[in-house]
C-alpha cells in the first residue's frame, strides 16, 4: 500500500454513506470534537497573544536577542522534558485529566513569567511553562484522530489548524492592542514592561477560560476498539483489501493472503526514526524563524506592538483561512509531493524576509511563508500518522512533540546567537537551510513508496 494514500474513506456500494460536501462534515462531529477545537481557539489566541508579548516584553526589560532567543527556547524545552512523561501518564490516568492538567496549570504559569523580571526567574518560569503546556500537544492530535473517521480527517485537522493560527492570530491584534490601551491608562510607552505584561496576563486567561469546558470531555476509547465497534476497516484490513484488488487486477486467483504482493513492514524504530529526523530539522527551521520573527520586525524596523500586531493578525487569519484548503489539494496531488513541495518553496521566502530592503517585501514574504505553512500543517499530519498502525498513533504523537521541542529549542537558540553575533538575516538563512534537508529526507526515506504500488 502505498504510504501516500488518498484521505477519502473506501468504501464499497453497499454501505457507502450519502455524499456530503466538505462544509457539511463539520456539522456532523462527535461533541469530543467540538470541545477539543473550542479549546484549540483558546490555544491559539493565548500562543498568539504570548509569542508577540513575551519576546517584546524581554526586550523592553533589556534583555538582547541572545538572551531573548534562549527564553524563547524555554518553553519548548520543558515540552521537550515533559513530552513522554505526559504521554505515559495519558495512557495510565488517561488523556482528559492530563488535557484538563495542562488547561490549568499553563494559564498560571504564564502569568507568572509576565510578573517576574530577573532572568534566571524568567527562564525558570518559562520551562515549567512549557512543561505544563506540553500535555495538549500530547493529547489533542490522537483524540481528535480517535473522534473522526478517515474520511473526515483531514478536513477535522484543517480545521483544528485553522483555529489554533488563523482565527487563534486575531490574538495578535490584541496582543498589539493591549498595550496601547495600558500605556494610555498608566501614561507610559506601549513598548515599556507594565502594558506587555498585560498583555502577557491576558494570554493566559484564555488558556484558562476556554479550558473550562473541558471538563465534559467524554474519554475515548483506543482508536482500535473504537474503529472495531463502529465496523470500520482497520489499516491492516484495508492493506489485505487493496492486495485483493491488485490481484483481480492482474488476473491472480485470490486465496487468503498474498505474500507476495503485500510489502512488508518496516521495523518500528526505523520507520519512526524515517518519520521525526524530517520533522526534528525542519522545525529547528521553523523554530529559528517563527520565535524571533516578531522581534526582527521590532529591531529591524523599529515597529512598536500596535503596527507589530496588526501585521501578524492578517499573517495569521489569511494563513488559517488557506489551511481549510487542504482537504482539497489532498485531492489533487498526494500528501508528501504537497508537503515536500511547500518546504522547497518556504525556503526562499525565509531568505527574502531576512534580506528584504524595506518592511512591505519582508511583510510580503512573510504572508506568503504563513500562507504555505499552514497549509502542510493539517496535511503532513495526517500523512504522519497513516504511516503506522492505530494503536501506535499516541506514541508517534509524544515523539514528534519531542523532535518539535528539541527543534524550537535549537533553532530559536541558534538563531538569537546568530542575530547577536554575525546579523539579523543570518537567521533566516539557517532556517532556510533547514527547510531545504527536510524535504530531501522525506523524499529519500518515502519517495519511492508511490512506485511500490
């Protein structure tokens, strides 16, 4: 079976359900679903509102961008320390008390980092905030797999996608907003510590907020079981289906199994390690970029939070309203040639934001960059998670939270290094570079799986 499978459901005459278009599927989901993305909205106004409120508010605490790179690797650090514990501990106390942990304790967390101002507190602070945070990324992709059924898929993971960076970016408009409204209360500059910190505070509240439904989270069963109960076709059953076909095809008596035809499995290890080296390089890419590019923005062009926000919110909203695109680019073209294909085009683009010589080229480019990454979000998702039976879907989940939090902590790390010590484009080359192997992997390690059809 090819490794690129189409994200449509098979299904055969005699059951196949009435077709629906993709806009009517959303209004056909399980409740689990729905609570899941309100809490995604949530997440994505507080990360939002904090990626453009905790780097700046370092800055104006005077801190460099050495040090607001490090602080910035914080958080995925302590996801990086806390991943496999808070799997492990879905598995074992299940995943809607880890999901309902990190709904309160993140939120409170966050609000501390923005009280504090000495810089072992600050670091200290944001690691435990990480660590806390780590749990939703744990858990919200396998229950949202577990919620759905192939079919519905990807438009559910585009839709999460959408939440989470596009309506989630309005967080920015706020972010940038907040502190004009403080400075103007308090009579100080939007760009001093007590009008960011407020808009570090507000970040958290919605973190808090939106978890509180949270508490009506029904616990899924394993997605084995639950595809068993509802009659669905595991990936083991639709393997032995489309060796079937290929037999007929060929005119081969179909008897049982066929060796021969069906490829054979590759070891875990290998195939996970195929799957998170990709993912681990191109998120120190991404990471070299997305954490500090608010920040360029502020010492490049001198931008102050209210501009800086409204940029960002239409980055953030058009890219989101793109992602929602997927379902139908998945139709087209396969999962991998749209994923590989977006990471070879984002990479000149990172370099033209860096050496852009005015704000609408680098504001051009990063629009373009935010349109593409969003797009691949949902897609290399779903592409990720078919390439391993059901029942392994919640442990490649807690690696590839690790390879994000091993490659946000790096990349953010090397690229404040970088714009401290040699310049600020320099980063955006390292991220560039990144984006240019993690695509040639992908292709090296799946690429050749199409012709094994």
């Amino acid at each position: 079976m090819s490794l690129v499978s189409d994200s449509r459901e098979p299904t055969s005459p005699r059951n196949s359900p009435p077709e629906r278009s993709s806009l009517s599927l959303f209004f056909h989901l399980p409740r689990n679903v729905y609570l899941l993305l309100f809490f995604t909205l949530g997440k994505g106004f507080q990360l939002s509102i904090a990626n453009l409120s905790l780097p700046y508010y370092a800055h104006s605490l005077g801190y460099r961008p050495d040090f607001i790179g490090l602080f910035s690797a914080m958080p995925a650090l302590g996801a990086l320390i806390g991943a496999v514990p808070a799997g492990m501990l879905a598995d074992r106390v299940g995943r809607k008390p880890v999901l309902l942990m990190t709904a309160l304790l993140s939120p409170l967390f966050l609000a501390i980092t923005g009280l504090l101002t000495a810089a072992p507190l600050l670091l200290a602070c944001n690691l435990v905030q990480g660590l806390a945070s780590t749990a939703y990324w744990v858990t919200n992709l396998p229950l949202l797999i577990e919620s759905t059924t192939e079919r519905q898929r990807v438009g559910v993971l585009a839709l999460n996608s959408f939440l989470l960076l596009g309506i989630g970016a309005l967080g920015n408009l706020l972010g940038g907003a907040i502190p004009g409204f403080v400075a103007g209360i308090v009579h100080a500059s939007p760009a001093s510590a007590i009008p960011l910190r407020w808009g570090v505070l507000v970040a958290a509240s919605f973190t808090f907020i939106f978890g509180l439904p949270l508490w009506f989270l029904q616990e899924p069963k394993r997605a084995v079981q639950k595809g068993e109960e509802r009659g669905e076709q595991t990936d083991h059953e639709r393997n032995e289906r489309q060796v079937a076909e290929v037999a007929v095809t060929a005119n081969l008596p179909v008897t049982g199994k066929l060796p021969v035809l069906e490829p054979r499995e590759k070891p875990s290890f290998i195939l996970f390690g195929q799957l998170l080296l990709p993912d681990l390089v191109f998120t120190m890419g991404e990471g070299a970029v997305v954490a500090l590019i608010q920040i360029y923005f502020v010492l490049r062009f001198h931008l102050l939070p209210g501009p800086l926000g409204i940029i960002f919110t239409i980055s953030g909203l058009a890219g989101g309203i793109f992602s929602l695109t997927a379902p139908l680019f998945v139709k087209r073209w396969s999962k991998l040639r749209i994923v590989t294909t977006v990471q070879y085009l984002s990479a000149p683009l990172m370099v033209l934001i860096g050496f852009a010589p005015n704000m609408p080229l680098a504001i051009g480019g990063e629009y373009a960059r935010s349109f593409m990454r969003t797009l691949i979000e949902p897609v290399y998702a779903a592409f990720a998670m078919e390439q391993v039976p059901s029942q392994r879907r919640g442990t490649l989940a807690g690696f590839y939270s690790v390879t994000w939090s091993i490659g946000f902590s790096i990349g953010p790390t090397v690229a404040g290094w970088l714009q401290t010590n040699v310049s600020l484009s320099m980063s955006f080359v390292f991220g560039a570079c990144c984006l240019l192997l993690a695509p040639s992997l992908l292709l090296l390690f799946f690429g050749r799986k199409r012709d094994a059809r």
